[in-house]
C-alpha cells in the first residue's frame, strides 16, 4: 500500500476577472484539482511540475480511495497513483528531495473546471458549452497554480504522452520558469495518422444516439460511443504482443453480444472489456476537449513563434536541458516524431539528450517499467 495523499482545489478567476481561453472565450472562474508530493525547500527552487497523459488525472502517486468532487468517476482502479513506480522516495522523480506537482487539466472530469461541472449562469452542467482548450491554456492556467504556490521556477516540467506535448509548451511559453525539461514518448507536432485516429474517436462518440450533442448529462451518456473510442485507442497504447498475450488470459463473458453478433474470440473480449472498464471512470465531453488539444497540436503555433527554431531559441537563452524519450515500440507517439522534436532542438543549440529504450510493451512503457527511464531522470535532476 502506498502513502495516502488528498487532492487540493486552486481557485482563479471571476466574472468580474474572467479567465480568458486562447480561442477567445471567456470563463468566470474556474478550479483546479492537484496533488502535491514532498515538501518545497526555503527556497522554493526543488519543485517539478508533472503533465498527465489523455485519460490521466492529478491522482500520480500514493493512495487516494476517496474524492466526492469527482462521483462516480473516482473508480476503483484510479485510488492508486498513475505513476507510483516513478514518484516517491528513492524513485526517479525523488520525493525527498523534490516538491512534485501534478494538475488535472482544465476540461477534465477529475475536479478540475470541465463539461461536467456546473456552469455558474445556471446551475447546470456546462456540457457542450464548455469551451475548447488548447495545451497554451493548459499552461497559462499551471502557471496561475505555481504563482499561488509560490513557485517562480521549476527544477523540472516532466511529462509523458499527450503530458509531453503540455509540458514542451510551459516551457517554451514561460521559458524563465523551467530549468529541465522531460518528455517522454511525445512529440513537436500531431502526424497525420494521429490526427486520423483521434477523428475516429470523436466521430465515435458524436455518433452515439445519447450523446445529444454533448448535453447527456439528464440523461443516458454515450457509453458505447465511449467505450469504442477508448478501444480504437487503446491498441495504439498497448504493443500487440502484449495484447495478443493479456487476451489469451480472459475468457469470453456471456453479455459479450451486440444487436447480432457474438464476440468470437478473447481478443475482442479483451478490447471490449477495456471500453466497458473505460466509460465507468471517463466523461465523454471531457475525452473530447483533451483529444481535440492533441488533435490541433504544433508546438510551433501553441508558442506563439514563427518557426521551430524561433520557438527554441527561447529555451537556449533559459540555458533549459533537455531529455527526451523514445520507445522503440512505441504506436501511438512513433520514434520518429521525437527525432524530429531533438532535431529542432539541436538546430537551436539546446542542450539536448535523446533515449531510446528498448521495450515490449509499447507506448504504455513509461507506465510499467521505471528501469528504463530512472537512471537517465535521476542523472538530469542531479546535476
């Protein structure tokens, strides 16, 4: 059993101080749910701020079995931290050491302000009128939180995934606020195939009979539209093989029956039982404004600057390190798009490492196997 750890709301904003969103929409306030590990030195200089991937929450480590904010999204399998394996004592992002920080994005289902929270000009759930948000607003917003903190600089922005593509805009939005900069299995820009794939997903959930436009929340949600998405993104994140070996391990449930098809065999048992899993923990709308973020991304135009080495001439002139990671399995964020992120940073002279490990597990490596990324972490922090 892991430490117990409580989640913290920051509040920011009002209708008379609106926050206001890089599409042009206006929000009177909004909160943000986080958790903290650690204690922040005196002078206020050991903190690492850390992103969380697309269905990911502020909940990284420790023990968390209750959040009565949340509902009945705060599942059984989310009480234990995302990523236990790398923060706490001893571990790459080293608790003893740092003040680690972790936000559940804004749009999310978490506690943070999103479509399932209540829209103060009536009382309802805000549902599709909730706005987009892009990952220069994910940013903006941390830096409200790390200005309540009290925390002008950052040890370290770390962030896997979709967490990746957040944390290269902090800091090359807010340069001066970010020492090291760790991403893992990320990228500069979303491809083609990704944008694609993430298509599919939303015409998944648009398609559902009770998405009703995004305003469900009277009534059923699209749970089978959610449910779908989830599975044409999960192979993306789990290797084949370890699909291939997961499946054989279950046996085919007797509701596994659509209007008049059978499922077959355990692979689709498998992948139907990880949509079924899903939808109790997820809101559509909010996986719908999180994979739109990801969708639009080009870490170019979220900066604000006129090319790539515009961009990174900004974090040479903060004297930033950077470490990026590749998994060589990797189907979701393929090796070639972090090349291309270390090119651009070679181009503008920043000082840059570039891992590639060796796994079987794919994308979801950075989940389950902390040997590959600790030594190479703890090597960055240290210095």
């Amino acid at each position: 059993m892991h430490s117990a750890t409580h989640t913290s709301f920051f509040h920011t904003g009002s209708p008379a101080d609106p926050v206001r969103l890089r599409d042009g929409v206006l929000l009177p306030g909004i909160t943000l749910a986080y958790e903290t590990w650690g204690e922040l030195d005196a002078g206020h200089t050991n903190a690492i701020l850390v992103f969380h991937a697309l269905s990911g929450s502020h909940h990284a480590a420790g023990f968390n079995p209750s959040l009565p904010e949340v509902g009945e999204f705060w599942q059984p399998e989310l009480h234990e931290g995302w990523w236990n394996v790398m923060i706490g004592p001893k571990k790459a992002l080293d608790t003893r050491k740092f003040f680690v920080i972790c936000v559940n994005y804004l749009g999310g289902c978490y506690g943070s302000s999103g479509p399932s929270s209540i829209n103060p000009s009536d009382s309802k759930p805000w549902g599709a009128a909730f706005p987009s948000v892009t990952a220069a607003d994910q940013a903006e917003v941390a830096c409200r939180l790390l200005d309540h903190l009290g925390i002008e600089q950052l040890n370290a922005v770390v962030g896997p995934s979709v967490g990746g593509l957040v944390g290269l805009t902090f800091a090359t939005r807010y340069p001066q606020r970010v020492r090291n900069v760790v991403s893992i299995a990320a990228g500069f820009k979303t491809t083609v195939l990704n944008r694609l794939i993430l298509f599919e997903q939303i015409l998944a959930i648009e398609n559902d009979p009770h998405f009703s436009g995004g305003n469900y929340y009277d009534g059923q949600a699209p749970l089978y539209g959610l449910a779908l998405a989830r599975m044409i993104s999960h192979k993306t994140f789990v290797h084949l093989d370890a699909i291939e070996k997961r499946a054989r391990q279950d046996v085919i449930q007797p509701d596994d029956v659509l209007a008049w098809y059978r499922v077959r065999d355990q692979f689709q048992s498998y992948m139907l039982h990880q949509g079924k899993k899903f939808v109790r923990r997820f809101d559509a709308n909010t996986y719908l404004r999180i994979i739109d973020m990801w969708s639009r991304y080009d870490a170019t135009l979220e900066g604000d600057a006129e090319s790539p080495a515009d961009l990174f001439e900004r974090s040479r002139e903060a004297g930033q390190h950077w470490l990026v990671f590749s998994i060589d399995s990797d189907f979701c964020f393929y090796p070639e798009e972090q090349a291309e992120l270390v090119r651009h940073l070679e181009d503008a002279k920043v000082e840059a490492m570039h891992i590639t490990v060796h796994s079987a597990k794919g994308h979801d490596s950075f989940l389950l196997e902390p040997g590959l990324y600790t030594p190479h972490i703890a090597w960055l922090l240290a210095r």
